[in-house]
C-alpha cells in the first residue's frame, strides 16, 4: 500500500477544524514536531488520549519519525486538519 503523501505533496490544510472539537482516530493532521522548532509533521491521529493528548502515527512504520518515538503530544500541537484532494 502506497502512503496518502509523499514528500513534496502540496496540501490545504483547514485551521479552525479543531477550534470546537479534538482531533478523531483517522484523521490526518498538521502539526508541530517535538522537538525541531519551525519544522511541521503531517501525521495520522492514531488515538486521543483521555488528557487531550493526540497519539500520531506515520505511514512508513519503520522510518516515521511519530508517537512511537516521541510520545502523545499536547492539543496545542496541532495546527490543523489536512485536506487531501481526490485522486
């Protein structure tokens, strides 16, 4: 199976999705990396945690730099839902 994305994809990305209501499972997310100030992660929310926190997951299991490395990462760390266009 091919990922939804692959680098160099330009995508809109909806700032207010979130404005109201959290992340659900599924969705595919903008967000800011953990620990690489200015640098942006688009990533699959594998679960919200009952504290907020959203749990990420990347398409490329082994070479996805996600929360199975860096953990849940806090609501504020997401700036918004990705929009991907039809094929």
């Amino acid at each position: 199976m091919y990922p939804v994305l692959r680098d160099g994809d330009e995508v809109d990305v909806d700032l207010d999705a979130f404005a109201a209501a959290a992340p659900r499972a599924g969705e595919i997310v903008l967000l800011r990396h953990p620990f690489r100030r200015g640098v942006t992660i688009v990533k699959r929310v594998l679960r919200v945690e009952d504290d907020g926190r959203v749990f990420v997951v990347g398409e490329d299991a082994v070479g996805s730099s996600d929360s199975r490395g860096f953990g849940a990462l806090p609501p504020e760390s997401v700036i918004g839902r990705v929009i991907i266009p039809p094929v």
